[in-house]
C-alpha cells in the first residue's frame, strides 16, 4: 500500500480545501483525468512519496506561485494521484 504524505505532516487542513476537493470530485471535467497504465504503473514503482517530492521540486523550479499556493497545488495532486490510484 502507497504510504499517503499526508498522513506524515499535521492534520491542519483548512475547511475550504476540503470543499473545494469535494467539488472537484463532483466535477464532470476533473471525472475526465485519470492515471493511465504507465503513469500508474510509475507511482506503483516508486510509490507516492517519491512522486511527490519529484511534483514539489517542479512546483519550485518553476517560481510562479507563492508557497501557500504551491502547498495548495500539492495538495490537490496528491488527493489526485491517491484517488486515481485506489480506483485501480
């Protein structure tokens, strides 16, 4: 089992995010995306915390959001990748 990056940093999530997850979910163009079979069998290789050092390291390199925005869309790529992942 993918060990979640959450569940290694506190449980300070704010209310808004967990709204705005729950209307992505419900979205009929976020149903669109999914992990095909060689990005799945990638995170599969090198597990989540792996893939998402690689995300935060784009994040960064690419200097166009604050923190808290590169926090945010870190988190939104990490419930992606969980979400899309359990699906199978």
């Amino acid at each position: 089992m993918m060990e979640r990056i959450a569940d290694m940093r506190p449980k300070t999530v704010p209310t808004e995010m967990d709204d705005a997850f729950r209307r992505l979910k419900a979205s009929s163009f976020r149903r669109k995306f999914h992990l095909q079979d060689k990005e799945r069998a990638y995170l599969e290789t090198w597990g989540l915390p792996h893939v998402m050092k690689q995300a935060a390291d784009l994040v960064a390199k690419g200097h166009l959001l604050t923190a808290d925005e590169s926090d945010c869309a870190l988190r939104v790529i990490e419930r992606w990748l969980e979400g899309d992942a359990a699906r199978g």
